[in-house]
C-alpha cells in the first residue's frame, strides 16, 4: 500500500494523517505557507510514491494542491460529500477536530480506491472556480434584471412594453434614462440607437420609443437610477461572456471529447455540458450511475419504520450547483430530444406531477451520461422502446 497522506485543509494551519502500510498513523499539523508547505514534504521525504488528499472546500486546498503538483507530487481531491458519507458509515464517534478529520481523508483514500485513481490538475479547480463564478454572475443578472425594472417603473413605466434587456436597449437606457429625455433627445441622437453604428442595432424604430415617451407618467428625477442599473447590468452580462468563453476553452482543453459526448444528445448545450463536467471533474469518479445521482441529490430519500420501506422525496444531499445544470439540461431535452420527451411523457401518463416527472427525467439523463461517457460513446436514440436502459 502506498502511504496516504490526509490533509484537512483551513486557511493559516492545516493538518494531516501519514497513514503508512499496516495501518500505522502519525499526525502532524503545518502552516498554510511556502516553510509550512515545505515543512510537510520533508516529513515525507524517503517515503515511496506517497499519495496527498485533501477535501475540495473552499478556496484554501488550492494552493496547496498546485503546490504538490509543482513539486512532482500526486495531489488527490476529494468529494467531501462522500467522505462524510464514508465516516458515517464507519465509526460511531461525534468528536469534530482538525486531526480526526485529516485521519478519516485517510481512510477514506485508503478503502476507496476510485478517489485516488484521477490525480488532481490546476486546471480542474480553474475551470471548477470559473464555472461558480460564472453562476454567482448569472445570479447577480437576475438580480440587475429585476432592479432595472423596478427602477423603470417609476422612470419610463411604459417601455417595460418593450424587451429592455437587449444589449441595445440596454445602451439607449444608460444614455436616454428616462421618458423626458427620450421625447427631449433630437431626431438624430435617437436614431443614432437604431442605425447598428454602435455595434447594437434594435428591432424597432425610434418612433416606437419616442411615441412611448409621449404623454409618459415617469418621473424624470429616477434616470440616474435606470441609467446606473442599465450600465451595472451591460457589465455584468460582458463579464458572463468573457467566463462563459473562458469555461468552455478550458473545457475543451482538458475533456473536448466528454463535452463531445455530452452535446450528442440534442437540447445539451456547450455552456451547461461544461458546468456539468466542470462539476463532476472526471466520470471516473463515479462506480454506478447511482453514485452519479446521489452526488446530484436527485436521488429519492429512503425512510423506513417497521418493516416499512417507502421512497420520499429526493434528498437535496448532493451538488446544487450540479442539481441546477442538470435541470436545465433535462429542460433542454424535454423541448428538443424526443427520446427524452417521450419519457417524460409516460411518466406522466404514470400519474407523475411535472416536478416529479422532471426528476425522473433527470435520473435518466444521468443514467444515459453514465453510460456513454463510460462507454466512450455518442447518444443515438435506442431502436427499442424507450423503457430500454442504456
């Protein structure tokens, strides 16, 4: 057995678990720094091909784990979901410190031999910290959406007939924030919005605003505000754009046959295919499909009295991030994929309520991705009915 070394990571000290053959234990702690880092490899200096582990939590493994790998170390990142699946399972004690925490990465890496076969890459956590911060901007869009609406409410309520959310729209309100300065602005300025010289040409013509304007009930002293919500909302959708490239040229550099085999299956998109790989890191990671499902959560809860045993709702235990992506992929099916439609569709024949149905269609969906990135294999719909299992 190669030495594991278990390392619960925090952000000034860390600690560890040299766990060698025959089970023999030695713990240790370091500082989170270049001597700390240093320290710990010295400890290990002699030991034959020693294998480091540590949880993917927060930010602070990071460093560490690129640390390592510059180093000529295997590195290993582990799902902390499965190791506190692993220490329920194997040991009755409530006692939470830093050193028994470090010791039970350990045995976990010792016993589970999957979580050390996919050492972990800079890029894995790149691309993992990209696709987060993609979604942290997705969310703030929302939230700009619904400011700048509330703010046009009072400004130029009569344009929200309107999609104010175009790019274009978006340019003219920064500049034109309100109903008075739109029926003030001059013939050729307002054009100016809709000749395409500014790169975001609109749909309609400058009559269709400026007769909204007309005779408008908005309060002209609330453009400040639409003007600073249409702007925050142009930065924020750049910024989408620029991380939206940057996840899928990472994707593609380290899994463009995956991200391959994942768009096959029309209605899966390059964007939600890369959060999805982004996510789950390798396929590998995962024995059955049901490890799959129960690392998304969307796997039902068991609950049981007696000699009673009835499903429940889905656990919510797993990857949210990885639950939302997954969703919107099964919506992407459910409109363009009838394989997946006609699935649905017998669930729901079944007797199943829509939000029912969509996990159902969920789980196969990841039954399907299970298999064909396992298989190495592109989606074709199956010749057999569609009870067929992949």
């Amino acid at each position: 057995m190669n030495t594991i070394i278990g390392i619960d990571v925090s952000q000034k000290s860390s600690s560890f678990h040299l766990l060698a053959a025959g089970g023999k234990g030695t713990d240790g702690s370091f500082p989170m720094n270049h001597s700390g880092f240093a320290a710990l490899l010295q400890k290990t200096e002699g030991l034959e091909n020693p294998r480091f582990v540590m949880e993917s939590t927060g930010r602070y493994h990071i460093t560490l784990a690129n640390w390592l790998l510059h180093h000529g170390q295997s590195a290993f990142i582990v799902n902390p979901v499965l190791v506190k699946q692993f220490s329920r399972a194997h040991t009755l004690r409530r006692t939470k410190t830093d050193t028994v925490d470090a010791r039970v990465i350990a045995q976990f890496a010792a016993q589970d031999t999957k979580a050390l076969a996919h050492p972990g890459r800079e890029m894995d956590d790149e691309r993992l910290s990209v696709a987060r911060r993609r979604e942290q901007i997705a969310e703030d869009i929302a939230r700009a959406k619904t400011q700048l609406k509330a703010d046009l409410t009072v400004a130029f309520p009569e344009i929200l007939e309107l999609n104010v959310f175009t790019a274009g729209m978006l340019d003219l309100l920064v500049h034109l924030s309100s109903a008075q300065a739109v029926w003030q602005a001059s013939d050729t300025e307002l054009a100016g919005f809709f000749t395409g010289t500014r790169g975001r040409s609109l749909t309609f013509g400058p009559e269709r605003v400026r007769g909204l304007a007309v005779d408008s009930i908005g309060v002209a002293s609330y453009g400040p505000l639409v003007s600073d919500s249409a702007k925050n909302l142009l930065s924020l959708l750049a910024r989408q754009k620029l991380l939206t490239q940057r996840l899928i040229d990472l994707v593609s550099r380290t899994q463009a046959d995956d991200l391959a085999i994942i768009t096959s299956i029309d209605g899966i998109g390059q964007v939600t295919a890369a959060h999805f790989l982004a996510e789950i890191g390798s396929i590998g990671r995962f024995e059955r499909y049901q490890n799959l499902i129960a690392f998304c959560g969307t796997d039902p809860g068991i609950y049981q009295s007696g000699n009673s045993l009835v499903s429940g709702r889905i656990t919510k235990h797993g990857n949210a991030n990885l639950r939302k992506y997954v969703y919107l992929m099964a919506e992407g099916t459910l409109l363009h994929n009838p394989f997946f439609r006609a699935y649905y569709d017998k669930k729901r024949t079944e007797g199943f309520a829509h939000r029912k149905a969509m996990v159902a269609l969920m789980n196969k969906l990841l039954k399907t991705l299970f298999a064909l990135l396992t298989k190495r294999e592109m989606f074709m719909v199956p010749e057999h009915s569609i009870s067929h299992s992949l």
